[in-house]
C-alpha cells in the first residue's frame, strides 16, 4: 500500500494506493481565514473517503493522520473540516462554529422597496463582488479572504454541489454595490451569502429576493447569516426567525496545527482587544501543542515561545473554541477545561471574547 500526496492547484490531494488503485482519499483546500481581522493560514479538509470493499481497515484514519502531519510540515496554522459525527474528534478536532439560518415571510419582504437597477452577475464583477465581500467580511471571524485578482466566482450555493446564480445591485453610475446569491434550483428559495452596506441597497436586494420567493411560489426564504450581519439586522424590521444549531462532534469543527504561528499571525487582533488593559499584565499559556506567553515590549504586544509554570493551562481543542470565539474562558473554566488563576481568566475573556464565527458557503470545503 502506497501513500501519495500531490500539490494541486489552490491545495494537496492525498492517496492511498493499492495495486496502482486510489482506494482512500481526501482533499486540503487552501484557505486564508480570519480570525477577529487578521488572516491565517488554514487546510480544509474535504472529500475523505475510502472505497467500500476496502472500509473499516482504518484507512480513513491514516490518511487522516498523514493530512496532520502534512499541514503541519507546510507551515499551515489550523484545520477545519465539516464533519460526520463522531468521527474527527479522535484527530483533535472540536466543533467551534454554528450554523445560521435566517428566515423571512416572502408576504413581509414584498414590502421592500426597489431603490436602485438588479441584473445577473457577469464574470466582469467578479473582482468587484470579491471586493465588496473583502469589505463586509474584515472583521468576521472564520470568513475567508478572497484574491480580487484569483478569485473566479462561486463554486456552490447554500450547500456542496448546489447550484447558484447571482443577480447584483447597480447605482446611478452603473456601479456593481451590491448582491446576492441564490441557490439555483425550484424547490426552496435560499440565499447563501448578500453583499452590500447601505439601506438603499438592502431594500433592493430584499426586494429581488421576494420577487424570486413569489416566482416560486415559496411562502417564505431563508438566507445562510449569522444574526448580526448588517443585511440580519436589516431584516428585522420585516420581521424575521433565526435558527441557530450547535452540533456535537459534528459540523463545523477546526482544530490548531502550528501554534505558535498562529498566535503570531492575530497578534495585532489581540493587541487591539488587549488595549484598554494593564499593558504590565503578562499572560501565560501552556497547551499540549506547546506554549506561548503574551507581553507588552517598546509599545507592541510580543509573544515568546515558552511559558510559566504558572501559566494558564488548556488543550488546543480548547483554545481553538476560544479563537473562533465559540466559547469563553469562564465556560471553559466552569467545565474544568481551562486552570487558570482570576488575573488570566480577566485576560483571556477581553482577548478571546464571544464572536458569530461564520464561513460563507462558497468558501467551504
């Protein structure tokens, strides 16, 4: 039996041959993920599968451990999969996300006023539509960067292997401001990901909404949001259900790789969430991926590669909860997952503190 790892295009397949046969596989997508505003470098690990005359072998579980070992030695900073349950957790993975589900009464958002011009996406705006998600993103948590200069459209819809089409807002100077993207089926009316920031524009791309939920004859239409996306908010006063899930060992689920560059990479996200605290305060962690302490030198937040014996102690599925903001250290305490003295648990909750982590579905893997 034969391992191959290949350098693809925007990642690595990784194989397991027997007899010059592919019998087990998976896929690292390359992906730069936000944390708080600043991007790290994540495998998204998709496609695992093994051929059912050979399952139940554990060949899932080695090319599992070869991906790991994998991202570990090409520099990358975490790894995310959405999982079958019960099943990842043994690889360290943790659930660290929900899933968002917004849903409107197509009678209600027919109430939405038309403000400015609607037309279908063409590949011309694909640069300005990555732009425009660039913009509305800087801050999410778990969203993705997008190359104005690479990026070739949507891959997907609300889901793997859906459909979509995207119809864009256009001002006055026959500017692309705005968007939305459907899935592009007849059996619901879904929205995986709206781009835009003013009302004028919210109210247009809810009315194209409406407009497309009454073409199918759909009693209401849901969109993939977190609930305080700007278009969420909007949508409040149209009157609207979020549905909010939090899976088990299932899911969304992320787990840290490299940490000490990781740590490195959101150092200016945590200075920035440090700034109203004692900058005389050092912050100590020791974790089973190694560890790492936190401290102001020359008017910067510093980070060394080593920690205290009296640090504050937790694994790196633990810490991986704190950074997608999916957790807090209070909880994490309460649930003897994080030993840490009150002067770091002050820390902790101001540099990790709750967040609507959420990765759009065209991103996903």
């Amino acid at each position: 039996m034969t391992l191959r790892q290949e350098k693809m295009p925007g990642g690595w397949a990784i194989d397991l041959f027997r007899d010059g046969r592919s019998i087990s596989r998976l896929w690292i997508a390359d992906r730069q993920m936000r944390v708080g505003s600043q991007p790290v470098k994540i495998g998204g690990i998709a496609g695992v599968g093994t051929d059912p005359a050979f399952r139940n072998e554990g060949l899932a579980s080695r090319i599992m451990e070869a991906a790991l070992e994998l991202m570990k030695h090409e520099g990358y900073d975490a790894s995310f999969l959405y999982g079958i349950p019960d099943f990842y957790h043994r690889f360290g993975f943790t659930t660290c996300m929900p899933q968002h589900s917004l849903e409107i009464e197509t009678r209600r958002a027919e109430c939405a006023q038309k403000m400015l011009k609607m037309r279908t996406a063409q590949k011309a705006d694909y640069t300005t539509i990555a732009r425009i998600y660039n913009r509305d993103s800087t801050k999410r948590t778990a969203s993705c960067w997008r190359d104005p200069k690479r990026w070739y459209g949507f891959p997907m819809g609300s889901g793997f292997g859906v459909p979509c089409k995207a119809h864009v807002a256009i001002d006055h100077r026959d500017r692309v401001v705005g968007y939305v993207l459907y899935d592009d089926v007849d059996t619901h009316c879904r929205i995986a990901e709206v781009g835009g920031q003013s009302r004028a524009i919210f109210h247009t791309l809810l009315h194209d909404m409406a407009r497309r939920a009454v073409r199918l004859r759909r009693p209401s239409l849901s969109l993939s949001l977190p609930p305080d996306h700007p278009f969420a908010l909007f949508c409040r006063d149209y009157g609207c259900i979020d549905h909010t899930a939090y899976e088990r060992n299932a899911g969304p689920m992320g787990r840290l790789v490299n940490l000490h560059t990781c740590i490195e990479k959101i150092l200016p996200e945590l200075a920035n969430r440090w700034r109203l605290l004692d900058r005389k305060q050092v912050l100590a962690v020791r974790t089973d991926l190694g560890h790492f302490t936190l401290s102001w030198q020359d008017e910067r937040l510093h980070m060394e590669r080593d920690a205290l014996r009296t640090a504050a102690r937790l694994d790196q599925r633990a810490l991986t909860e704190l950074l997608l903001g999916y957790k807090t250290a209070s909880s994490l305490k309460a649930n003897d997952q994080l030993a840490c003295n009150r002067t770091q648990l002050t820390l902790l909750e101001h540099l990790f503190p709750p967040q609507q982590a959420h990765m759009s579905w065209p991103d996903r893997f």
